[in-house]
C-alpha cells in the first residue's frame, strides 16, 4: 500500500484543478494518472470509482473518500 504521502502526492497529481476534489474531468484528462488510480483502488474505470468511492455523490472524489478506495482495496488482496 502506498504511504500517506504517496497517495497526497498522487491526488494532488489527479487534481487539475486543485479544488480538493478528483471531478470525472480530472480523470479524463489525465489518463495515465488514472489508470494508475483504478489500478491502485481495483475499480475498471474513472465511472466505477465515482459510482463505488463518491461517498457525499457530489460527482467527485475528495481526498478521504480517495484513501477510504485505497484502503478498501487493499484489504481485499
């Protein structure tokens, strides 16, 4: 699993923006960042994350519903 940092650093990489939130743009945009979220997280699309992870369904992935996904998949390993 990736330390604190490493997942700051990645939502921060993830977050054009820089609002505090990963919009379905934001993912869009960057599809190599995103394909290591769906890899690090176990969902298939930037879709799948928003559908399992958005936790407020807002339409956006704030920092603690990102390291609530990580946490989760790495428990199923």
């Amino acid at each position: 699993m990736a330390t604190e940092q490493e997942l700051q650093s990645l939502f921060n990489s993830l977050d054009g923006d820089q609002d505090g939130k990963i919009s379905i743009n934001d993912l869009f945009l960057s599809p190599g960042l995103s394909a290591i979220i769906t890899s690090e997280t176990h969902t298939s699309s930037p879709q799948e994350l928003l559908v399992q992870y958005d936790s407020d369904k807002d339409g956006s992935i704030t920092y603690e519903e990102f390291k609530e996904a990580v946490k989760k998949a790495n428990n199923l390993n």
